[in-house]
C-alpha cells in the first residue's frame, strides 16, 4: 500500500490530551489501513509553545520521532530533550507528554501500536 503526501488527510487538532495550541496533522495511514497492526501512524506539525497532554498507555504503545527540530518530552513525569533522529517510546502502564518548548516549529512521526 503506498499514500502519497499530497492525498493524505489533514486535521488540524487543538488540546490534544489537555496539551495546548494546533497540531497541524497529516495522517499517513489510518486505522482501517494497518488491519488491527496500529490504531494511528501521523506527521504532526507543531508550533512552539503546542504540546500533547500527559496520558498513559495501558494496553497499546506509543512511538514518537522527531523528523524536525526539538521538543521536551516527558517520560512518566521525567523530562528529556529530544532532537531530530531522536524517539521515545511509552508502554505497560507508563505516561508520557510532549511539548515544543522550542523557538522553531517541530515535526514528530507518532505511532500507536495496538
């Protein structure tokens, strides 16, 4: 299955988690793509000062890579700063949040494993 940049959807979400701002979304492939493998597999675009809310992940797994810029990221309520190349990844229980505490805008891939 190939998508192409250009016909995948685009949603821009506010508060995501009880974060702030827009993150500016590209869906790469969607739930009903990955037959039961991932739930989300997104691009997101984040302006300086936008973050993601803390929340746990009991029974899937989150991956974030940063694709560009930095952001600071929070492991189970420690921080960690996170530069382009970079990932984090969140399962069994654990909470994580983002924020772009950045000057420049950042771009993450996140992947929910299911």
């Amino acid at each position: 299955m190939v998508h192409k940049s250009a016909d995948m959807a685009h949603i821009i979400r506010e508060n995501i988690r009880g974060g702030r701002g827009k993150a500016h979304t590209d869906m790469v492939f969607g739930p009903e793509d990955m037959h039961g493998k991932a739930t989300l597999f997104n691009r997101m675009t984040l302006e300086p000062g936008t973050s993601i809310g803390e929340h746990p992940h009991e029974t899937d797994a989150e991956i974030y890579y940063v694709l560009k810029g930095s952001v600071t990221v929070y492991d189970c309520g420690t921080p960690h700063k996170l530069e382009e190349g970079d990932a984090m990844f969140t399962c069994c229980g654990e909470s994580h949040s983002l924020v772009n505490d950045s000057g420049d805008t950042a771009v993450i891939l996140a992947i929910v494993i299911a």
